[in-house]
C-alpha cells in the first residue's frame, strides 16, 4: 500500500500515548518530534509538515486532551483530524455543468500515466455515476497516444473523438465538445499532450485550448512516486493553467506518500481521485478522512462497503447467508465467493481497510500470495461436481487424482479440505447452531 512506511512509523509512535491515562506535555512533545521526522521521510513539504505539527500540538496539550476520560485516544482523533484537513478535509466532488457535456481537460507531464487515467476516469463516469462519456484525442505528438486512446475506447466500449496525429489539438478539442452536444453526451474528457519537462510551449498550447472549450474541469495528473517533484509539478501547472483538481497516479505503488499530504496545502486544490493499480477500473474518487484512517491503522470501512456493493451480486449474497445459517455451503459456493472477493481488488489492499486488521495475529504484514488463490481454484476445480457438494467422498485415492489434475500436492488438498471444514463448523457457530461453542481461527489456505 501507498504510505506502507509512513504509516508503520506513524502507528508505532501513536501506539505508544493510545492507553495512556494521563497525557503530559513531554508525551506530547516526543509524539509530535516522532509524527515531524516519520513525515519529513516521507517526503512531505517542510512548511506544511512545521504547519501540521505545530496544530497537533496546540490541540494536544489543550482542554479537549487534559480533560478528557481518554486522553490518549483524543490526541490520536487530533493527529487524524488534522492529517484529514491536510489532504483536503471532505471529499471534492467531480463537476457537473448546468447544461451538458460537461467538459473535463486533462494534462500533466508525460509518463504520470495521462492517457490511461482518462480512460479509467470515463469507465468510473459511466460504471459509477451512469454517464455517457466521449475521449478526445488531442495528444498529437506522442508516438500512439491516439492509438493508446483509441484502444483503451475498444476495451471500454467508449467512443473517443480523433482526427489522427495531423490535426491542430485545439481543432480537435472543439470539434469535440460540438460532437459531444450533437450526440447528448454527458462528458467530454480531453487527454491533452505532455512533456518530458514542463516547458512554454507546451503550457501555450494548453492555455490555448483551455481558451477555446472552456472546461467545467482542470485535472493535473501526477505520479505520487515521485514525491516532492510532484507538488513542484502540481504549483507550475496551477500558476499556467488554475487546475480544479489533482489525480493521483501509482497510489498503490511502494511509494513514501509524501505528495498526496503535501498537494492541496501547496496549490489549494483538492485531490480529486487517486490511481489504486494498473486495470481500468482501479480509480477511487479520494476521500481525505479515509486516507487518515487508512495511514493510522484505522481502516476504511466506507470504501470496502463500497467496493463490495459494486462487486457482489444481491442475490448471490443472499443466497450465501441463507446456505451460511443453514451449514449447507459447497465448493462451489467457496469458488464463487472466492471470484467475488477477488474481483474487490487485490486481497492485501482490502486487508489494509479492515480496522486492526494490522494488529490480528497472523494478518500482520500478511503477503497474500494470488497464486496460491489460484492453486486453491485449480484444486477445487480439479474435483467433480459430487465431489465439490460433498467432500466427505474424498477418500486417499481421489486426493491423488485432485492433486495431479491441479498440479498441486496431496498435502495441500488435505490442508484445504480441513480448512474448509474448520470454516463450515466457524459457519454454524457464528449462526447459532452450536451456541456456546468459540469458533476457531482461520487461516488463508496455504499461508
């Protein structure tokens, strides 16, 4: 996860004033020195880490802390609240002109990941908000950005406007807005030209074809990777262009974090959406108060209820609570809940927006192998459809006819067999079939 190193420091050095009952001054002093340098690492700005720090402070050793019942969990909503405040506060929501299309500009240096954001921002357009989306191509000078732009409107199934790699892009950003008003689209999403460095030339063109479509929107995409750049990137852009918004790319990536804390106190924009991985549909619409929470531990419910209405099926689910009380869960319904998880997102992200997740014996800094999920599905798949409702017909023989069709071992079938019995007994436990009785742990299979 993003801020992986941030935030192991950050939950150390408030771990330690969690419990206390009396908070002094000094606790404060040594928490806010440890909060100061855990964040300097990560490579925020030093004006806006003196700022924060300077805040927690003033609150820490104030009323709200010394008369508390809990002081030590007061100061940690403090350091939440104002890393919340920092990263923006409320979540910025995306425009919507009076009268459509609503026209959205895209820019930002070449190589932050351009041409693949507006494609996943057109995706999240239609898959979450029901619009109707049009791309336009008016990156002419990169070799096949028209053609990336093009493909990525295949895979999505998305029109995109294009007059080829000859046209003047401030032609091609108004014809398309015109064809985005003939055909009643909902939005029009520009992906602009970039620079291997921001240059006067460029910025021209960019203020040129602002000029001429008047966008509702000004998204800079950054790559949050390269830290402190990123928020020098984002204040150039924003003195040229007067963006409404940042996207955050490679937010998933093994990155110090220090940009996302550090945009919206620099340029007084907010970050509008945050690039969680590569697939098309890895862009999350950035709440502040989550990332707070995400950083110090504390998951993020929210998303991970949000992801899950996206990718669950209704009926499926219902159907599953009903085989759960009744303790009659296959195989079958195993992969398919399996299939559904997976579809949420890689599994050691969604372990991050389980609250004290990284506190649970034997999740803590679990590396969550995916293809062990799939020597999982191999097995599963290996068995018969009598077999995957009835385990219990898995006698010594069959096992090594699973474990050679999976290409697995008779010892990782006999593993999953008695995990998934361990889950079924959890299952009626929990359901009240066995009131009285505590429910085992379980493992991931095969970690």
């Amino acid at each position: 996860m993003a801020f992986e190193g941030l935030s192991d420091r950050l939950q150390n050095t408030i771990k330690k004033i969690t419990g206390k009952g009396k908070v002094s001054e000094q606790d404060v002093k040594e928490m806010t020195r440890e909060v100061r340098l855990a964040l300097l690492e990560a490579d925020v700005n030093f004006k806006v880490v003196k700022s924060l720090i300077n805040r927690i402070k003033e609150r820490a050793v104030g009323a709200e802390v010394m008369e508390s019942l809990t002081p030590g969990q007061q100061v940690i909503k403090i350091v939440k609240e104002e890393l919340s405040d920092l990263m923006g506060g409320d979540q910025s929501k995306i425009a919507v002109a009076d009268r459509p299309p609503t026209v959205i500009m895209m820019v930002g240096l070449q190589g932050a990941g351009k041409t693949t954001t507006t494609g996943k921002l057109a995706n999240h357009l239609r898959k979450n908000h029901n619009r109707t989306p049009l791309l336009a191509a008016c990156d002419v000078y990169r070799p096949a950005a028209v053609d990336q732009l093009e493909t990525l409107g295949k895979q999505l199934d998305l029109p995109v406007y294009s007059q080829g790699t000859e046209a003047n892009p401030v032609d091609i950003a108004t014809e398309a807005v015109k064809q985005a008003k003939a055909e009643h689209q909902d939005y029009v999403i520009v992906d602009t030209a970039g620079r291997l460095h921001i240059d006067e030339a460029l910025m021209n063109e960019l203020t040129d074809i602002k000029a001429a479509i008047k966008p509702d929107e000004v998204f800079l995409v950054v790559d949050a990777m390269t830290g402190q750049d990123a928020v020098n990137v984002a204040e150039h852009f924003n003195e040229q262009l007067d963006i409404t918004g940042v996207v955050l790319t490679k937010l998933d990536g093994d990155t110090r974090g220090g940009a996302a804390l550090s945009i919206k106190s620099v340029t007084g924009k907010p970050i509008k959406f945050a690039g969680m991985g590569e697939k098309l549909d890895e862009l999350e619409p950035f709440h502040p108060d989550r990332m707070a929470s995400r950083i110090l531990g504390m998951g993020d419910v929210l998303t991970l209820i949000e992801k899950a209405q996206t990718s669950v099926d209704e009926q499926q689910a219902k159907e599953l609570e009903e085989k759960m009380r009744t303790a009659s869960f296959t195989f079958d319904d195993f992969l398919e809940q399996m299939g559904q998880v997976r579809k949420m997102g890689p599994l050691d992200e969604l372990l991050d927006m389980i609250p004290g997740a990284n506190k649970m014996k034997g999740l803590k800094n679990a590396q969550i192998d995916e293809k062990q999920l799939s020597h999982i599905e191999a097995i599963v798949q290996s068995m018969t459809k009598k077999e995957r409702q009835e385990p219990g017909l898995i006698n010594a023989g069959r096992k090594k006819r699973i474990a050679k069709g999976s290409g697995t071992t008779v010892a990782q079938v006999n593993r999953l067999l008695k995990q998934f019995n361990e889950m079924k007994k959890m299952m009626k436990q929990m359901t009240g079939s066995q009131k009285g009785k505590k429910g085992k742990g379980m493992n991931f299979p095969f970690m």
